[in-house]
C-alpha cells in the first residue's frame, strides 16, 4: 500500500494540486572508455557545447523574463566561460592524445580547471570560475549523458517543486506563476527558503523528512500548506474535496483584500502599523498589494547573495531607492547585511565554523570589514533622501558594538555632506532585539536607539539553545513560551518607558496565536510576510486591545507553557 499522507511544517500558506517537479541530484555517473573514432567523439564535444549553450541562454532568458536582470545575470557567466576556446580545446586534446571518451575527458579538464581556480583561496573572483565550471562541465556531462538537469528557472507549466532543500538562489529562481508549492525534506518554518516562499507567496511544506524519496517526476499531489499536509496518491475525491477547500481559501483571500486599503485599527480605537518583511526591491510591490503599511524588514543580504561579488556602493543605492520609492513615503526599515549563519556569501571567503549561528556574522562582520560597511551606508544615506528610510543594524549583543555601528553611520554622512550630497535629516536608527543579552538590557538600548525591532526568529533560537533549522530540536522552538513572552515584554516596556517605539520582524509578529498577545504587550509595529498582513488586519478588527492586554497578563503570569498559552489564545479567540 503506497503511503497516501506525509505531514511537514507549513511554511507559506495555501493550497495546490499538480504534477511532481522534482529536483534531485542528477546521476552523471558514466565509465571511462577507449574510443577508435576520435573524430565522432570530438564531434560529441562539439555537439555538448552547442546544446549546453542553448540551454543555458534559454534559461537565462526565462530568468530575466520572469525574475529580473539581476538573478539572470549568473547565467552570462556560464555562457563566457562555454565560448572560451580554451577550455573545450583542452577537452578535445585530451581525446585525441588519449583516446579516450568525451565524459571521461570532459571531467579530467574540469576537475583540473576547478582545482587550479580554488586553489586561488584569497581571491573570490576565482572561487566564482571554480564554481562556473563546475556548473557549466555539469550541463554539458548531462548533454552527453542524455540525462534532463533539473533546472527551476525554466520550469513553464504548473508543477509542485520536490527538493530536499531550496537555496535561496534556487528559490528566487521559482517563477510563481507555473511553481504552485513546493515541500522540502528539511527546513523549519523560519528557516530562509520558507522566507522567501512567503514573500514570493508560494504555498511550501518543510521539514517533511522524507518527501524526496516518497514521490516521482510528474506524479500529481496535493499540497495542503493550511495545514502541513501531502496527498501523495490521491483519489478523485481527494481531489475534489481539496478543489472546495482552495476555492474556500480564495474566498476568505478575498474577504480579506477588501481590507487592503483600511487602518489596522483594533475593536476599541487601538491603532498599530503593519507592515511587510521583504527581501529584494521586486517584493515591495507585494508589500504595496497587499496593503503594508511600510517595510518592517528589508534583508538586504539577498542583495549580497543574488550577486557574484560584492554589490557597488550605486547597485545597492538603485534598490534602496526603489524601495523607497515604491513605498511611496511609509517607512522602510533597512537591516544592513546579515551574512553567515545559514546565509553564505561564496565571494566572502569565511573559514567554517562549529557554530556559524553563533560566529563571525552580520554586524561582527560589518564592524570589521569596515569598507564593506561603509559602502552599504553610503548608499544608504544616498537613498535617503527618496522617502522614509530607517536603518537597522542586526546581531546587535552590546552597547558598544551599536555605538560604533552609529558613530560608522555618522563618519559617512559627514563625508557625503562634505562631498555635496544631500542626505536626509530624519533617519531612524535602530536596533534588531534578536539576541537575549540585548533583550534583557533593552532599558539601558532604549536610551540610545531611535526603534527596536524584535528578531523572535533568532531571539526564540538563542533564548532556547535550539537550533531554528534543526527539526530534532524543533519542539523546543517555543514562540509562546512565557519566557519569550517576558523578554518580548521587557523589550517594549523599556522603549516606552523612554518615548521609543517596539517593532517585531520575526515571524511571530504574523503568527495568528501570537499576534493578539503582542497587541496586548503594546507592540507598535508589527512587520511580516506580506500574504500575512491582510489576514492579521482582519485579526486584528476583531480583537479589543484592553481585553488582549488582560489576556497577555495571563499568558506571561499564570501559564507555565508554550502549551498552555496556545490553549489560552486559541480559547479567548475561538468565536471570531
Ligand atoms: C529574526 O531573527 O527574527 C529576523 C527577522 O532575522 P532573520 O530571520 O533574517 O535572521
Ligand atoms: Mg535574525
């Protein structure tokens, strides 16, 4: 009896019915042999190198199509490398000296060529090449294998992406309109794909386990991400039955538009400002659509990694503009770059680490590269002046790594001045609350800073020791754990108490049991998944806020578990 149902972590909501795309590993295994017909094999080569090309320019194509120049732009380098006539010149020789066939001698040059590149440790241009080659060498083994690469940017008919994981370059590559859900075998629900599925509004499934080995190329399934749930082999009533459900989803979607240009007001008058997380410039139109009220959280690492080296000081300073630009005066709350962790950056040669979440990343990076620093604040403080910027520094764990951040920031507006650059006169600088030591001396930050922003995503993390990516952990991730909840209370209480406002842009703030009890703590800006802030609108009308505050109280002062906050949350909101 095949298996019928898997469960997962629900991770972007939604519901879809269609064929398996799957995207495995491709097997390019094959046997060295010795050929007679030299000229036949060289003419294979040939033949590799002309089929090779014109599939990666159709996928480069598809990808500038449907996901812009930028994500495009790594294919241009695959292209360079295939019409260099050293490379495939190399490969031919090997097969005329040697006799042997075209795979075989296709892997000995490749293999030569990646180690002669990576051996050039310090220069991450050439760790780029390495990384070309072995890309390109794939996609012409796969030609002469006759085996299909999987390959997520042409993907042109509807389908449901199977992976055991999704970089984030993978997923940006999904093209939503044909990707209706994808499942991965691991993952967590705040891990950086299921992010990216959220704001690209694909409907994912993580954390599956086994999903990979469990289903075939084109099989249909069905992908209810409401609930975590996979249909594997379903029956034509399954399919009916969950044709009903999407087509209800649709309809609360619906209900839930007409919000788009309403106040997040609450039942009693209590106004809060939701607003959207985002990770490139092209989110912000999601942001707009479904009616944020600003950008919470700008991530701007994807800038970073969507690149082959390091983005220009005028690159990053036309996406902070369109950002600005496109949220038409609301604010923006830009982090700078959050790098390491699970975000890697390959032209950023960082040595491997036993605990890379809790290493050498994100303002421990930018407080001692300071070039690169730098270069993201002046094109910060350059797009100032194009709306409502607010900057935001990540990782923050003491006083004085925000200090320096801020004086770095001051040095640089001081230089544009002085070079005749207009810079705003009204930028917010503030903080992420995502580690614990931050969160438990938030009264002596909240002196200092214009804004916090809590992170719970990490916060939740370290607060716990449980690692956000790790599903054996996973039940120790405990959002509503009254001791996350004390922190997150501390952390408003303190900016409050000096006129400061409490924001909160890690995936709680969206998290509808969450959400009515951080009203109740007086959290100002709640920021999250755009297809999120719609539904937490309509949440939030519902909701009196002195009945969440008394709510709250309890949660923080009465339950003694995750659990029972859950109980408590889902009980006093059982009649909306
Ligand atoms: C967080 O940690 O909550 C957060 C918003 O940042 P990221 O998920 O990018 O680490
Ligand atoms: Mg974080």
């Amino acid at each position: 009896m095949p298996i019928t149902k898997m469960t997962g972590i629900a991770a972007s909501d939604g519901i879809a019915i269609a064929p398996v795309y799957l995207l495995a590993e491709p097997d390019l295994s094959f046997e060295t042999k010795q050929v007679e017909d030299v000229t036949a094999e060289v003419a294979r080569v040939d033949l590799a190198v002309t089929q090779a090309t014109a599939e990666i320019t159709a996928i480069r194509n598809t990808a500038a199509e449907s996901l812009g120049e930028e994500e495009a732009q790594v294919f241009d380098a695959h292209l360079m490398f295939l019409s260099d006539p050293e490379f495939v010149g190399q490969v031919k020789t090997k097969i005329e000296d040697e006799k042997i066939n075209a795979e075989a001698a296709l892997k000995e040059v490749s293999d030569m060529f990646v180690m002669m590149f990576s051996s050039m440790e310090d220069n991450p241009y050439m760790q780029e090449r390495a990384a070309d080659v072995r890309d390109v060498s794939e996609r012409m083994m796969a030609v002469l294998l006759g085996v299909k690469l999987p390959s997520p940017a042409t993907i042109n008919e509807e389908v449901i992406v199977v992976a055991h994981d999704l970089t984030p370059s993978d997923t940006a590559q999904l093209n939503k309109q044909f990707v209706k859900a994808f499942v991965t075998n691991i993952g967590g629900r705040t891990s950086h794909s299921a992010i990216m599925a959220r704001s690209l509004e694909i409907p994912a499934i993580v954390g599956t386990g086994s999903i990979l080995d469990s289903v075939a190329d084109g099989q249909v399934i069905i992908v209810d991400a409401l609930e975590g749930e996979i249909i594997t082999n379903p029956t034509p009533e399954d399919i009916e039955t969950y044709n009903e459900k999407a087509l209800a989803y649709e309809q609360q979607k619906a209900e839930w538009a007409k919000l788009v240009d309403a106040e997040t007001v609450t039942k009693d008058g209590h106004h809060v400002e939701l607003a959207a997380n985002i990770g490139t410039p092209k989110d912000a139109e999601g942001a707009v659509n479904n009616g944020a009220e600003g950008i919470g959280l700008y991530r701007t690492e994807f800038l970073y990694m969507d690149s082959a080296d390091f983005p220009t000081e005028d690159e990053q300073y036309e996406a902070y503009k369109a950002v600005l630009e496109a949220m038409e005066g609301k604010p923006v709350v830009v982090r700078t770059m959050d790098i390491g962790g699970d975000k890697e950056l390959s032209y950023l040669d960082l040595p491997e680490e036993m605990n890379p979440f809790l290493g050498y990343r994100a303002i421990r990076i930018s407080l001692d590269q300071q070039d690169m620093f730098k270069t993201q604040l002046r094109a910060l403080l350059r797009a100032s002046v194009h709306g409502a910027l607010r900057i935001m520094f990540p990782m923050i764990a003491t006083l004085p790594e925000f200090r320096e951040a801020k004086e770095i920031l001051l040095e640089v507006k001081n230089e544009l001045l002085a070079e005749g650059i207009a810079v705003s006169d009204d930028i917010q600088v503030g903080i992420m609350v995502e580690i614990p030591a931050a969160a438990v001396l938030a009264d002596q930050f909240a002196k200092e800073v214009d804004f916090f922003s809590i992170g719970t995503n990490d916060l939740i993390q370290y607060s716990m020791a449980a690692d956000r990516m790790n599903e054996r952990v996973s039940y120790l991730y405990q959002p509503y754990n009254p001791s996350i909840l004390r922190l997150i209370k501390n952390v408003i209480d303190a900016a409050h108490a000096e006129g400061k406002w409490t924001g909160m842009c890690g995936e709680m703030a969206g998290d509808q049991i969450a959400a009515p009890i951080l009203l109740g703590l007086g959290l100002d800006e709640f920021s999250m998944s755009a297809s999120s802030v719609l539904k937490t609108r309509s949440l939030f009308s519902k909701l009196n806020k002195s009945e969440m505050e008394a709510l709250a109280d309890v949660a923080l002062n009465q339950c003694t578990t995750n659990e029972e906050v859950v109980a408590l949350v889902a009980q006093a909101t059982a009649d909306l």
